[in-house]
C-alpha cells in the first residue's frame, strides 16, 4: 500500500483562533493544518495573503516564540 500526503485545497482548511486573539475585533491570527503544511491568516482578512509552513519550519518557529516571551 502506497500512501501520500496531499494538501487540502485552501477553501477546505479548518481554521482555529489563537488562545491570545482577543473578542473586541483587535489583532488575531487563525490558523489550520493541513497533511503538508501550516497555514496562518488574519481573521480580519480571510481571504487575504496567507502564510504557508512546513511543519518543521513551524515547530522551530513556535519554540522561538515560546522562549521570547520568558
């Protein structure tokens, strides 16, 4: 059996708020996985640019932040 990783199509990602987003329409940022890939927007703007990461690059990404904030 042959299994691949295929990218869900943009209009088909589950997109989740961040914990930090605030509920007065102040900055948010959304986010939704894919098979491949980390997706991240602004929730003011969906249909605006998205950025795209690998998971790898994410995972490095999200240890960085998480030791700036200390």
């Amino acid at each position: 059996m042959i299994t691949r990783n295929v990218p869900i199509p943009a209009n088909e990602l589950i997109w989740r708020k961040s914990s930090y987003s605030g509920t007065g329409g102040g900055d948010c940022v959304e986010v939704a996985t894919d098979t491949t890939r980390i997706h991240v927007r602004d929730s003011k703007d969906p249909h605006g640019p998205r950025l795209r990461f690998s998971s790898a690059s994410w995972a490095a990404f999200a240890t960085y932040a998480g030791q700036a904030g200390d």
